[in-house]
C-alpha cells in the first residue's frame, strides 16, 4: 500500500508539472449562433449595458457557457474574457491549490490549523442559518475544516487562512501553468492595512468569465491538476450552501458543483450542472447587486438549460 501511494503521488506531481492551458480552437466548437443566443439571453435579462461600480469605473457583464452533452463540447459567451471583481469565487483558485499540496504530500486535510488574527475577519456568517462557529484566533481547526467552510459557506475568515497555507506565489503559479493569466490571487479577505508586505498595495484580485470556465471544465474533465483533486474539489462545491442565484432556475433534480460570491456591487456565480438530460458550465460575473440581480440570474439560469435541452434533442 505504501508504494502504491508513493506512485500516486508521484503520478500527481508529474501530472501538475505537464498541466497545459486548453486549446479553444481544437477542444471546443464555437458556433455564431451559440453566443449569439446566449447574448440575447442576456439582453432579455437587461443585462447588457455598461454600469457604474464607483471608484472601478464602468463595468461590464462576463459571461460564458460551455455545453458538454456531446462529444465536443461547444463553447460561448459574452463578454467572457472581460476581468471583472470576482468576490469569493476565487476562493475556488486557493482550494485548487491547497488539494494540490495536498496530493503532493506536503500536508494532510487532517493536519491541525490555529488561526492567526488578522485573518479571522468575520463578524456574521455569510450563511446566516450555517451553524458552525465563527472562526477566532487562537482556534485549532483541521485544513479539511477550512476548506469546507472557505467554499460551502465561502468563509472570509477560513479564506485568509487557506491563502497563507497555500501561498499566493504557489496558487499563482498553478494558474499559470493553465495559461490563466491575469486571474491571480492578489488579495485576501481583509483590509489592506492589515496585508501581508508587498500585498498592501498590489491590484484587486479579477477573473474572467472564461478563465472560471475553462477552471470548471478541467474538474469536469478530471484533469485539474489530477484526478484526486479534481473529484475532492467537485464534492466541496457540490455542497455549497448559497443556492439563491443560478441555482434558483435550475431543476430541482440537477446537480450544481458551484462557487458564488458577492460584494458591494458584484454578484457572481459558476459552476458544473448535470441533470440526465444535459451537462453544462455556467460562468456569470455581475456588476450588480445581489438583490437587484438574482431573478435576472434566475431566468438566465432557466433560458441556458432550455436552449441546451432544445439543442441536444435536436441531436
């Protein structure tokens, strides 16, 4: 047993060093009329113009969908490689990494964790019927306990704490090995006052509709980083606990293996559906309030499941 885990790990490292960024012209098709619907879909929304987000200027929607019921997949979108604020959806990029770690064998999900202020930020949970405690300083946690609450709660608090296990210049130069420039981790979840030297003043952390796809699809395909971590990544964000934005216009019988994320004028969701009928990747970033746009991520959720449903029967 004891050689066998020595060969995954090895299999895993070497699985991470030869990691490729996904090639969109040999792995996707991407028809006019697929982005072309999804742009009318989210005009109907009123999501197409540009918005006011106060000191970040004018902002747009970043949108991208990738239909995986067949053998190739088709890829489309608006916007989709627009940078935009991505709240804690990013958290996803820093669980990537700390399972990455992980299958290396530089730690375990088991190993004890104390929490160092001033990464426990948290005044209220971000899902107020949640029951697990708010995490304190001096807690000992395990790092399979923050990673749950980083991702199934979207946890500031535990978020900080797992980007300094994982490392910002770690995290980052997994992105790159993907090709997913400009999506680096450059923030955590606190004041700037209170940043890490050389963070204080670094840009805010941005993705692209697009980049959050390609990230999806990876888990989907098993291949983000490697297998183990692709399948633990998928469990945790099966189990989120924000459902109230692209999850409301999904079936109720639908898996949905997301990360959301909101703050001040952004409201963001994406993730892996699978019903018996379709599978697909959804990637919507919002310069809008969570109250003013989640029953515009309602019918946008709805009208994508009914395009695909209507496309895949057509065969």
């Amino acid at each position: 047993m004891k050689h066998f885990f020595c060969l995954f790990l090895s299999l895993a490292f070497l699985t991470t060093l030869t990691a490729q960024p996904v090639n969109l012209k040999k792995e996707f098709k991407q028809p006019k009329w697929f982005s072309d619907s999804l742009k009318q879909i989210i005009a109907d929304a009123g999501l197409d113009g540009s918005y006011d987000v106060g000191e970040d200027g004018m902002e747009q929607v970043s949108f991208a969908v990738i239909d995986l019921t067949n053998k190739k997949p088709l890829l489309g979108g608006v916007n989709m490689d627009n940078f935009i604020y991505p709240a804690s959806v990013y958290k996803m990029y820093v669980g990537m990494e700390v399972l990455k770690q992980v299958s290396e064998g530089k730690y375990s999900l088991n190993d004890a964790y104390i929490v160092r202020s001033p990464n426990d930020v948290d005044r209220s949970s971000e899902i107020k019927w949640d029951p697990r405690p708010l995490l304190r300083a001096g807690d000992t946690v395990t790092i399979g306990y923050l990673l749950d609450l980083m991702i199934t709660r979207s946890d500031n608090s535990a978020a900080n704490c797992m980007i300094d296990i994982a490392g910002r210049e770690n995290i980052n130069a997994t992105m790159h090995r993907y090709g997913w420039f400009g999506s680096e981790v450059t923030r955590k979840f606190l004041s700037r006052k209170y940043e890490d030297p050389g963070y204080d003043t670094t840009r805010g952390t941005e993705t692209s509709a697009l980049h959050a796809a390609l990230f999806m699809y990876k888990i989907y395909r098993d291949d983000l980083v490697n297998f183990w971590v692709s399948r633990t990544l998928k469990d945790i964000l099966s189990m989120q606990l924000d459902t109230t934005k692209l999850a409301t216009g999904l079936p109720r019988d639908a898996v949905f293996a997301h990360k959301s994320g909101w703050w001040n004028y952004y409201t963001n969701d994406v993730g892996i559906v699978e019903s018996d009928k379709i599978k697909f990747v959804i990637s919507l970033f919002t310069p809008v309030t969570e109250d003013e746009v989640r029953p515009k991520m309602k019918t946008i959720a709805e009208r994508v499941y009914q395009l695909l449903l209507r496309r895949n029967k057509k065969g």
